[in-house]
C-alpha cells in the first residue's frame, strides 16, 4: 500500500516517562554501537523530513551514547560546483561508512527526486530516471552488507507554521530560519505531490521507508530512536563477545584480580 502522510498526523503526546525511556533508549544504541565496532559492520540512517520537523533534535539524542570516532553525521545541502559536474550519487558514495561505522544522512539523495523536482534543478527525465538509480543504489549497499535505515520526519503545515514562529521569537535560534523554509513552505502541494511518488516508487523490501509523526517532539522521538535501534539491532549479532584469555591474565599480572 502507498504510504499516505495524513495517516501520521495525530501528534499525541507520548504516554510514558520520557527522560527514563530516552535513557534506556539511549543506552540501548550504545551497545548496538559497540556491536557493529566489535562485529566490523556499517550502516547508514537516512533521514528526510519537512524542515523544522524535529530532524535535528532526533539526531542529537540518537547519537548521545556513541563513540564519535565510529559515526559519522552527513548535513546534507545544496552540491557544490564540483558535485554538479558528476552523477548526482558521487557525492553520497564519498560519505559511506567503512567497516565498523554509522553514518548518517542529515537530507539525502532523495533531493534528486524532491527538491530538485520541485524547483526544477534537475531536468523531468532526471528525476523519473532517479527512482530505478536511487533503489539500485540502495539495493547494491544492501548486498554489499550497509543495510540503509530510513526516516521521514512528518509535520502538518499547522505545526510547522508555530514552530517557525518559535524560531524567530528565540534569539538563539534564529539562525535556523531562512528564506529558502518559505520559499518552500509555499509549494507544500508540489512537495506533497513529489513526496507521494518518492514513496511509492522507493518503499522498497530491502529499503522500506519509516515514516515519523513528528507532531509531537518527544514521542516522535521516542518513535524514531526505537525504530533505528531494532532495525540496526535486526542486522548484527547482539552478543557479546567473551574476554580475551590473554587480556584476562594480563589484568590479573598487574591488577591482582
């Protein structure tokens, strides 16, 4: 069935104790982080979403537990004259994780098929030709044991209206709101329109789509850290490894223990 974003507009607030289930949550992905170290995997989470739809505050708390050396975080904008010059995928290729990392995608190559579309940065057989490039992308890291989980952060325009407001009222957060949020905000009917045919034509078996009601912050972040956790967690073994013989000794030479 067509993903249809109105089926994730509810935004209820999130029944439960969130500090204590953030926590849990957040240590939850610690120790998956230390099984793709400790087991030489990757992954990739891609992320997409309205703009002020909580993307970046759900990144922040996903990431709170893991060791920086073995992540990455992608802000994905506008390419540069060097990346225009080649296939819209080098500049995604370049950022894939090796062994032992997650990397994730702050926005991502789906703006081939979005933002590109939509404000015409892209030719329309560009980005019908998008769909069948992006799944083999995906499929090929797939294979290639780089399991993609994705994210769609949903907002209504309602939402997005106050929390826009609320970024102009912040001074600290002011900086967050450009004119490029509006220009935007005027053609939600052509993004939705795009948005439909990105998920039905790449919600796929071994790249499903996830989609977030963010309408609510805490829960929808809640929803996604969940979300991550069992689909990293469903690609690696969560046993942990036993001591190293040698090591245990080593620690009983010195420690006395």
């Amino acid at each position: 069935m067509t993903i249809d974003l109105t089926d994730f507009e509810n935004g209820a607030k999130y029944d439960g104790d969130y500090g204590d289930d953030l926590a849990v949550l957040q240590e939850r992905l610690g120790h998956i982080q230390a099984a793709y170290i400790i087991n030489r995997k990757r992954a990739v989470i891609a992320i997409e979403g309205w703009d002020a739809a909580g993307k970046g505050g759900m990144i922040r708390r996903l990431v709170g537990h893991w060791d920086p050396r073995f992540f990455e975080v992608w802000p994905i904008s506008a390419p540069t004259a060097e990346e225009k010059a080649r296939h819209f995928l080098w500049r995604f290729w370049k950022r894939l994780p090796g062994e032992r990392e997650i990397n994730i995608f702050d926005r991502t190559w789906y703006g081939r098929v979005l933002v590109e579309r939509v404000e015409g940065f892209c030719t329309e057989s560009e980005w019908k030709r998008g769909y069948d490039e992006i799944n083999e992308f995906e499929a090929q890291q797939k294979d290639s044991g780089t399991p993609i989980v994705k994210l769609f952060m949903h907002v209504t325009q309602e939402e997005q209206d106050e929390r826009f407001r609320k970024r102009l009222e912040h001074p600290w957060k002011r900086w967050k709101l450009t004119a490029d949020d509006f220009r935007n905000r005027g053609k939600r009917a052509e993004y939705l329109d795009a948005m439909h045919d990105m998920f039905a034509k790449t919600d796929t078996r071994w790249a499903p789509w996830k989609i977030i009601d963010g309408n609510h912050k805490k829960a929808a972040r809640i929803a996604a850290l969940t979300h991550v956790a069992d689909a990293l967690e469903s690609h690696v073994s969560m046993d942990p490894p036993e001591a190293d013989p040698a090591l245990e000794a080593l620690v009983a030479s010195h420690l006395g223990t």
